[in-house]
C-alpha cells in the first residue's frame, strides 16, 4: 500500500462501484434493476447514503488532526 498506494485505491474503488449493481435491492428475477418502489424508499437510501458519505468524512478529518497533533515526547 505504501509503494502502489493510487493504484491500490482505484482498485478498491472500482471493486466498491461494480458491486452497487449486485447489492441493489429493488431487482427482477432476471437481475434488471428497477427503481424504488416509493418516494418513502428513495428518502431513506439517499439519507443512509449521507449518513455514510459523513461518517467517512468525520472519520477522515480526525485521523488529519490525530496524525497532524504534535507529540509530548
């Protein structure tokens, strides 16, 4: 990870992308995806995803500020 640290994220990414499409949950027996059966649905996946998308943000900005504290030796 240290030497091929960019090539190692794109990766990880598209692994992460490629498999929405298998985790989705509204599908047809034949595998085509298919929209939210409500708007109620829509809601709740759109805000899970905020949640995550600021739990990694926070996650991201205390490791900055843990890494950038200086140190009491």
């Amino acid at each position: 990870l240290e030497h091929r640290h960019a090539l190692t994220m794109s990766v990880l990414t598209g692994l992460m992308i490629g498999s929405v499409r298998a985790l989705w949950p509204w599908q047809t027996e034949e595998r085509d995806l298919l929209p939210p059966p409500s708007a109620l649905d829509f809601v709740l996946l759109a805000g899970l995803a905020l949640v995550g998308f600021v739990a990694v943000t926070l996650l991201v900005y205390a490791g900055r500020r843990r890494d950038a504290a200086p140190t009491a030796d």
